[in-house]
C-alpha cells in the first residue's frame, strides 16, 4: 500500500511540474510562385505608364487570369483592390485536397494607418497544374478590421479557355 501512494505521489508530482501539451494546428505550405503586390495605384502597365495613383480613384476589382499550358501554370492578378494607402501586403496559395485558396493580407505597416485608401494590385502564379479545370477560393484578410479572414469568392475555371475575367465587385474606391 505504502509503494501505490508513493508511485501515486510521483506520477502526480510529475503531471503537475510538465507543461501541457499543446498541439499546433499544422499550417499548409505556401505553393504560390512569384508572388507581387503593387504600390498605390497598382501595377505600371505599357498603356499606362504616365497613370498616377490620384487619377484613379474608382474603379471595378477584377480576379484577372492566364493559364500557360506550356509552363502549367496559371497567373492570377487581382486588379483594384481598394485599401490603406500605409500597409504591408502579401498573397499566398495553398492548396487543400482539389481546392487552391488564394489569400490577400493587408496589415498595418508599424502601429497606425494612414489617412487615405487607393487602389492596388495582387499577383501570384500556380505552377504544376495539369487539370482541365480547377476549383478557387479567394480570401482577404485585413488583419486590423477583423479576426478572420473574409471569403471574397469561389470559382471553378475552365483552363481549356486559357483566360478569363471575373468581376468580384463594381465601383471600388471613391465613386460617385
């Protein structure tokens, strides 16, 4: 009797002095190549280079995309995405079963927020896909609005087509 109380003693003793396990959700990897986010007023393009961020103020956010069956990869640019003129923005890809999941983050850049919001750019490109088709979701997470991230989309593409154009939302920005 006396060595139970004493082993009940110690295996006590030791439960209390270890830490509790704690398990760490796992996080998928980052499958997403070539990742790029604009500076306000978007990505320079050829036809409009003199574009200055003040001379749009309003305009359609689009999810623009090219699939390249050479390389199998599909570009994705997000076009329009009206936030914070002071942030840091990143976008990863991961991919869940069949699903690709794209994520856009907007965080503060240092402890405060600018006084003014513009339009910006996201890209990032998927390599090795080899399917017909292929099942999207977009998110956003603007890290000092919310706790959690915000579905902005899901799509199934047809990348037989090659390309394709989907209007997420009309009018972002300051329109009148």
């Amino acid at each position: 009797m006396k060595k139970v109380l004493i082993l009940t003693i110690l295996i006590l003793f030791l439960l209390i002095s270890c830490p509790l396990l704690t398990i760490e959700p796992i996080e998928t990897q980052n499958i997403g190549i070539n990742p790029e986010t604009s500076g306000c007023g978007g990505f320079e393009t050829e036809d409009d280079k003199t574009r200055q961020y003040e001379e749009v103020q309003c305009a359609d956010e689009r999810l623009i995309w090219k699939y390249n069956p050479a390389t199998s990869t599909v570009h994705f640019l997000n076009n329009n995405l009206w936030l914070n003129c002071c942030g840091i923005h990143t976008i990863t890809v991961k991919k869940e079963d069949s699903l690709y999941i794209i994520e856009e983050k907007d965080e503060p850049d240092g402890f405060a927020r600018c006084m003014c919001m513009c339009l910006f750019d996201f890209s990032i490109d998927i390599p090795d896909i080899v399917e017909d088709t292929v099942a999207i979701e977009l998110y956003r997470h603007i890290t000092d609005n919310q706790d959690k991230k915000t579905k902005i989309g899901q799509w199934e593409l047809d990348l037989m087509q090659q390309e394709g154009d989907i209007l997420i939302e009309a009018n972002v920005g300051y329109c009148n």
